[in-house]
C-alpha cells in the first residue's frame, strides 16, 4: 500500500495502476473475510436432503431437520451443576449431636452431619429433553451424538481440573458390563472420554476394570455399596505416579458406581479429582427451582 501512495505522488498512476491490477501472492489479505466459505456448500446440502429421504433427519427430541435441533443444543450449553449432595451413597458421615450444640455462635440442632467423598458435576436432571438426548445414544442407536455430549461434558472436566489445579487430568470411563456392550454396539463410556480427548478435555485412561457386584434385582440399600475392581499394568503405573483422573459417567443415581470407583482408584494410588457425569437422577433442591416447567 506505501508503495502505491508513492507511486501516485510521483505521477506514476499507469505503472501503479498496473501492479495494483495483479494482487500480490504472497502476504496478508486486506479485507473482511469471506462469510460464505463458512456456510456448507450446495453439493452437501443437496446430498443430505436426498439422503433425509431414506433416513430422515431427526432430533431425539423430535424436531425434524437435523440430527441435534436448536433447543437440544441450547440445553447441552447448560453450565454444569455439583449434584453430589443429592447422591445417598456419596455422602460420609462427619458429625453426630444427640443434643443441640452450640459452634461459633451457630446453634446446630440435633442430628449428623454429611460431606461427600468426591464432587460430581452434571449438565442437569435426568429428565425430559436430556433424558431423551441420553436414552436415543445410549440404546437408540445415534452413535453421532456421543460427539455433542462429550463437548458438553468438557467445561465440567476443566472445572475439576482447574479447582485441583491441574492442567490436564486423566479422564477414566466407569465400567459397562459385556452384555450391555453387546446391545449397543459399543462402549459408550470409553466412547465419551474418547470425544473428551479429542476436545482437548485431558487424556484418556483406559483401565481394566469391572464391578464385583450387579445392581440389578437390588433394593435402595443394597444398591448403596458396589464394589469395582481395578487391575492390570496402566493402573500401577497411574497409582505410582499418583495421576490425578476425572471419572466419567452417562448418568448417577445414588452414587454408589462412582463411589466403588473412587475407592478402587485411590486404593490403587490415583488421585481422584471428581466426577463428571452427563445427567444426574436427583439434583439439589436450589437447581431443581431453577429448571423450566
């Protein structure tokens, strides 16, 4: 540009007339950027409304257009929330009062007293929209919205991380049975930290575990305690090193699956930073007024 201002004041309009015809190739465009190389181009358009034919296009929801409508995206956009103090199984016992006491000027009435063993961060109730959104990925068959769900789940992990203070966690997967497995055609959980990764959420570690106790045909209590078992090489190697790791899960119910994982991991000397979960079955009283009707 200096060189054709200069070419101007000096009378020479022809000579930089004609440089000014041929753009350089090399440097930076001036200019705003071309808006339109982000819209899909009109082959792929055409293509996805011939193969909507077959296989129409539909939202779990069932809105009809694309795979993930506008609404069900807004709602994957959610903040995470803690809901560890809405999981039975996740509490621990710290105090008892037979009779009210009195502590720093605060009158505790009679009663005990809770803290949870790990925080747990969801992207909302297990309920309407996202329930649908979990239920269509997990046994319905639409494999792609593991993509969406792992994005979403990824401000939960950094939360995690960023509270500990570390800049990339270990993202472990709790265990699915073979069976389960089977049905849907993958592992979905080892699925969700994968897309984790790839959305530059932490590194996956896939270890060799398995519960030692099943939760089906158990009542309220019994399904309070499950024991997981963790083994082979990459745990030892995580436990000696202390990795810090993030347990990932679909949904929490009472907690009790990633109560079991949290005792298997730091039994084995893992650090364990928290869990995060795409949708919890209860969640505390001050979020629950919160959500629309």
């Amino acid at each position: 540009m200096n060189e054709q201002g200069d070419a101007n004041g000096a009378g020479g309009r022809g000579e930089a007339a004609g440089r000014s015809s041929t753009p350089p190739t090399g440097g930076r465009r001036d200019g705003p950027p071309d808006r339109r190389r982000a819209e899909p181009p009109l082959w792929w358009e055409i293509i996805a409304q011939t193969c909507s034919l077959i296989a129409p296009r539909q939202c779990p929801c069932g809105a009809e257009g694309s795979w993930l409508c506008p609404d069900c995206t807004a709602l994957l956009a959610a903040p995470p929330i803690r809901v560890d103090s809405a999981c039975d199984a996740l509490q621990h016992l710290t105090a008892a009062r037979v009779h009210e006491q009195e502590r720093d000027g605060l009158l505790l009435p009679a009663g005990v007293d809770h803290s949870p063993v790990l925080p747990v961060l969801a992207l909302g109730e297990y309920s309407g929209p996202l329930q649908r959104l979990v239920l269509a990925w997990k046994n319905g068959g639409m494999l792609h919205l593991g993509a969406p769900l792992a994005r979403a789940l990824g401000p939960a992990v950094a939360a995690l991380a960023e509270d500990a203070e570390v800049s990339e966690p270990a993202l472990v997967p709790v265990p699915s049975r073979l069976g389960a497995r089977l049905r849907r055609g993958e592992d979905h959980t080892v699925e969700l930290v994968r897309g984790l990764s790839r959305a530059g959420s932490g590194t996956p570690l896939l270890l060799r575990s398995a519960p030692t106790t099943a939760q089906e045909g158990q009542g309220a209590r019994q399904r309070r305690t499950r024991e997981i078992r963790v083994t082979g090489r990459r745990a030892h190697r995580a436990g000696q090193s202390a990795t810090s790791v993030v347990i990932v899960d679909d949904v929490v119910t009472t907690g009790s699956t990633l109560r079991g994982m949290h005792e298997a991991l730091t039994e084995a000397g893992m650090d364990v930073l928290g869990a995060a979960v795409i949708a919890s079955a209860r969640i505390p009283p001050a979020h629950s007024a919160q959500l629309p009707a």
